[in-house]
C-alpha cells in the first residue's frame, strides 16, 4: 500500500492573519483569553531586533531623579538638573510633583479597569481612527510595521478641541479627566524649568503652547508566552514636545544611552518625563530626544502606562529653532516647518529609528 502525500502547507499570508486580528476587536488581551501558548507569527521580530533584547551584564546606570519640591529653596540648582538630564540622556523621573498619590493609583487602575472590561465593551470603541477623540486599538501601525508588538492602547484626545467627555468609557472618565488637569499642571512647570535650562526666560517654552495639544494613551501589556520573541513596545522616539509617563511597578521600559539600552525602573510616586522630537528641534538640539522601547512582559501580571503627549494646539504655526538659540558659531540645524507635516510624516512611518528629525534637518 503507497503511503499517503502529505499535502503542502499553505504560505503564510501575514495581510490576512493581520486583518482577522484586528477585525477581532479583542487586541492581545483577546488572544490570551482565548488561551493561546504560542504567539501569532505576525507578532515575531527579526533576529536583529531579538538580539539586541537580551540583558546586559554587569551594574546598570539609571536615569536622573529630580525633586520637583526643591524648587522652594534651590530653584537653580533643580533648573540645572533637569537641563543636565533633557540634554544627555533625554530622560528623568520627577517626585513630589504635587500629585497626590491616590490619583496615581487610581489612574492606573481605571486603566487597566477599561482593558479588563468585557471584549463587547472594549470593541465598541476599537477603531483606527479617532473621530470621536476616543480609540481602542492593538498597534498603531499593525498595517505597517514589520512585526507587531504586544500591547493594547486606548487613545483619548484631551486638546485642542478635547474630546466630548460622555465619549471617555464610563470606567475610566473621571480618572482620566482629573490626570488630563494635573498633567497641565506639572507639564507648564516643567517647560518653563526647561526653558530656564536654555536660558531663557521661564515663560517662553510655555507661550508656544506647547502643551495645548494633548493626547494621552492607556497602554496594556498583557503577559506574553514568548516574551523572547517580540517586544511590548518598539524602540522609537516621541515626535512631540514633551512625553509625560505614569508606569505601575511591572517594569519594562527602557532608554537607549550611550552605554547601551537601560532600564526605567519604576519608582513609586514619580513620573517619567521625556524630551520629544519637537522639543530637541525647538532647543537647536540643546535638548536630546531619546530612542525608548517596552520590553514583552514575562509576569503574570499586566503592565499598565499612561503617556501624555504634548503638542502644540495650533497646527498651522511654523515652528523650527528658536531665533535666540541660533548664531553664526551655531546655526539652525532644522528647517522651519508646521505642525501638520511634522506629524504627517511621524505617522507616515512605523514607530523604529529617528529618522523623523533627520528628514527636517537643514
């Protein structure tokens, strides 16, 4: 008797595994759900990208740590600090900020509460595009990018022109409209430090309004079974002014620096700042914006981040080096340009590399 012909496996077609996915409306946090011990192919990085994951050996330096309720009595000496961190590392954690830590916590559980609701709630909000100022997606750039990462993200515009706060999901409105308030708060501080940090007086960085275009997005890492094989989030920079991150204590996120990729390692109370795209621009590159990524979470509990990123309210304003930060020993180093194309071609590209501030360099 002839033995059977094994038929052929079909190839596999990444568009189509793609798009059943995202039709799912479930994000990652569906696929665990449902049980799965191995991850979808479309989710597997490229070796390069793998390679470069694995630990480093040897003690890790850390970000800077600035206490924001030094300003009474060393306002200089806090003005140098943040100045010394937004143009090395591009990354610093803040405490006493003066939000009370009860918000904190609860910001990070409405979060996770509107993640953890059921897939039906969740989908009624997952969408690519943010019409209603409110949208529930798996990936950014699922369509784009060469592999996907492992996260889930509610996106909410807070300015200009916030979103219609009865549009928020019920389980998460209050919280994120009393963090949208404090975010404003301790972001318009921290941009007139950094505008001291150029020399400048304090209220030129925040006279742009740089804060006045705010998006904040929820982000959910969902345990992964290969955490070997992709990344929580891709290494990018962010493309606006100023990023204001809160992280529970899970871990994971990481800043490339000039000994290598280290981690931002959660510290209980504090917020993590980053310097943008815009704002290395704006400074003449006095400021450094830093490549970061979120490493796939191995613990059996979810990783939960909120970012604000803020922007300017008016797209149409042309923004480039500022005039006072320029001379003939050091002239502008990017062209003038609007908000609109800059953001354009951030979103025109998947989130890997810097190329964003080179395609505007002079």
């Amino acid at each position: 008797m002839s033995s059977p012909i094994a038929t052929p496996s079909p190839p596999y077609d990444r568009l189509k595994a793609v798009k059943q996915f995202d039709e799912t409306k479930a994000g990652v946090k569906g696929l665990i759900d449902s049980g799965i011990k191995t991850i979808p192919p479309f989710f597997i990085h490229p070796q390069e990208t793998l390679i470069d994951l694995l630990p480093r050996s040897g003690p890790e330096p850390e970000i800077p740590t600035i206490d924001l309720s030094a300003l009474e009595n060393s306002r200089a000496t806090v003005v140098e600090q943040i100045r010394f961190a937004a143009s090395t590392v591009g990354f610093f954690q803040v405490i006493n900020h003066g939000v009370p830590v009860d918000l904190l916590r609860r910001v990070i559980g409405a979060v996770k509460g509107f993640h953890e609701s059921p897939a039906e709630k969740r989908a009624e909000v997952y969408r690519r595009e943010m019409g209603t100022g409110v949208s529930y997606i798996s990936n950014v750039d699922l369509f784009n990018s060469k592999a996907a990462s492992w996260r889930d993200t509610i996106q909410i515009k807070m300015g200009p022109g916030a979103v219609d706060e009865k549009e928020i999901p019920e389980v998460c409105r209050k919280e994120v409209m009393e963090w949208d308030k404090e975010v404003v708060r301790v972001g318009e501080i921290l941009l007139g430090l950094l505008s001291e940090g150029l020399g400048l007086d304090a209220g030129r960085l925040p006279e742009m309004g740089l804060s006045q275009g705010r998006v904040m997005v929820g982000h959910y890492y969902p345990f992964c079974p290969q955490p070997n094989l992709t990344v929580g989030l891709n290494s990018h920079a962010d493309p606006g002014a100023l990023t204001v991150l809160l992280q529970d204590h899970i871990g994971g996120l990481q800043v490339r620096t000039q000994q290598g990729w280290i981690h931002v390692k959660p510290l209980d109370g504090a917020l993590v700042i980053n310097i943008g795209d815009l704002l290395q621009i704006i400074s003449n590159e006095e400021y450094k914006s830093a490549d970061h990524r979120v490493l796939a979470n191995p613990s059996n509990e979810p990783r939960v981040s909120v970012a604000v990123f803020l922007n300017p309210g008016n797209r149409e304003k042309l923004f480039g080096p500022l005039p006072e930060l320029t001379s003939t020993e050091k002239p502008a180093l990017y062209r003038d340009f609007t908000l609109i194309e800059f953001l354009t071609r951030f979103f025109k590209k998947e989130l890997d590399g810097k190329s964003l501030t080179n395609y505007f360099r002079k």
